[in-house]
C-alpha cells in the first residue's frame, strides 16, 4: 500500500507526497494521446511535472522517483477521493502485464511492455471523453488540444490557480446552449454538427452515459455511443476505454493498424487478453507512435 503525506506550501497551496508507487511514469501517461487537457509545466521545480485541470479542479502530477508522485493542489483526501482513482494507482499493473505477456506471446508484445512501462489508463470524465475524441476525428494532437481549451474558455467554468485562470470542460448542458455556428466557429470543422449531435442525444436520454456505464454487453456499450453522428467503433472504444473504465475496448487508427500488420499478421487474440485488451493497445500505441518513429 502506498504512503501518503501531506504538506502545505508558504503560499497556501496543499500538496501530497506519495510513496511506494509501483509502475507509474507521469511523463508517459500523459503524453501518450490518451489525454487532452494535461501539458507539460515547470512551476515547482521537479523534473516531470503535468498540469491540466480534471473535475473541475486544476492540478499539478509531479515526479522526481521512479517509485513516487507528488500532486500540488491537492489534499490527502483529495488524493483518496479523486486523483488515486483517475491514475489507476488502485490497479495492479504488475499482474496486468504478466497476464497481456502471457496472453501474447509475442517478443513485441515484451518490447512494447518493457517501453511502455509506467503508462496507466487515466479514468477521465465520461461526457467529456466522449466531446474529446469526437474532436480527435482526423486530427492531431496540438490541434485537438487547441480546439478542446477554446470550447473550455467560452462555455467552461474558470478555474484559478496561482494568479492564472484556467477552464473545466464544459457540461453537456452548458454545451448545449451553443449553436452549430457558434461551435464551428471554435475551428472545429465539420465536427461541429457531431458535437451538436451528442449534447442533444445524450440531454433527451437517446443515448445514456449512465445506461452506458451500468451495461455489461460491451458490444451494446459500442452501439449506444454509436447512435450519434460522426462515432464509429474507433471513437466510441477509445471513449470506452479512457472514460467508462471498459479495458476490454481495443480502438483502432492508423498506429494501431499499422503496428498490427507489422508485429501480429496473424491477428492479435483479443478474447484471450479480455479485460487487459486496451492496455495492451496502448502500449502497442506508445512503442509504435512514440519509440519506433522517433
């Protein structure tokens, strides 16, 4: 069990100090395209540091020791309540990578375990999962980001911290309010009328990320989130994966299929990883994206 101990900067501002943390580098979890709303920062001097705002709050990950995190803005019961849960630390990925090794079988598999090491699977906001990957369609990583922090600015609720304000990501009913116009208008494109779509879908219960969240068939997960405009299966197991908790969601793009064709032409077994699929995927994500075309 990791140890946790609290602090308080002269500034007023809380932070905890969490020890014996097994297989978590804040630097890949973040930076691995499963995450919008974190950059990279330097306002306390350590040598990672990623701050973003999630549910409704702004916070710093920080990261000095292979074995230890340290979160500014936060209180121990914060950390119990909140952020322990959003970084997977209650999951033992220990077992979980012996279980996708097993699996496998495979020395790429191994490759990309061993350099995606530290990665965990955040569990982020559903609605705001699902509004993210929507705006992820044919894009990349700036610019989602950039179209993702403007939608925050006009219709999120400011967040403060440290003399600078920053957005939470807005509700469907603050969304909801805006016209296709006014949405196109943040450079979203031809997205504009699928965000649209979503707000009006999921207020009148047509699609419900509570039924979603309850439901055990994953296939009828992917259903319902396919009934707005613009999801297919890429988008609704990517939003499945990273904001319903369902780790047996394997999203496939360009990487992945790639990385597919090259280390498993044969196809890869996902009924045998089952629960352990998505983060198999994205540790195949990382090696193939981020170390193979470096």
């Amino acid at each position: 069990m990791e140890e946790i101990r609290e602090y308080t900067l002269e500034n007023g501002i809380n932070y905890v100090i969490v020890n014996k943390i097994p297989r978590l580098d804040i630097f890949k979890a973040f930076d691995c395209g499963q995450c919008f709303r974190f950059d990279e920062v330097s306002l306390f001097g350590n040598k990672y540091e990623f701050g973003g705002v999630a549910f409704g709050k702004y916070v710093v990950f920080a990261q000095n020791k292979t074995d230890e995190i340290i979160i500014y803005n936060s209180t121990k019961e914060d950390y119990l309540n909140i952020w322990r849960k959003f970084l997977s630390l209650d999951v033992d990925y220990e077992e979980i990578d012996k279980t996708i090794s097993r699996a496998t079988k495979s020395e790429h598999m191994e490759k990309a375990i061993k350099c995606s090491q530290g990665i965990r699977i955040l569990r982020q906001d559903s609605w705001e999962t699902v509004c993210s990957f929507i705006i992820s369609q044919n894009n990349n990583i700036p610019r989602i980001k950039k179209i993702i922090a403007s939608l925050c600015e006009k219709y999120g609720e400011s967040v403060c911290f440290l003399d600078k304000t920053y957005y939470s990501f807005p509700t469907c009913e603050a969304l909801s309010k805006a016209t296709e116009g006014e949405i196109f208008e943040l450079k979203t494109g031809f997205r504009a009328k699928y965000i649209v779509d979503a707000c009006k879908k999921i207020s009148d219960k047509t699609v419900s990320l509570d039924r979603i969240k309850s439901e055990s068939d994953f296939e009828r997960c992917v259903d319902e989130l396919c009934l707005i405009k613009g999801v297919g299966l890429k988008v609704a197991s990517c939003a499945l994966l990273f904001g319903f908790e369902r780790t047996e969601a394997f999203p496939i793009d360009v990487w992945m299929k790639r990385a597919l064709e090259k280390y498993f032409p044969n196809g890869i077994d996902l009924q045998a990883l089952g629960k352990t699929a998505g983060i198999a995927q994205q540790y195949l994500f990382y090696y193939e994206k981020y170390i193979q075309n470096s």
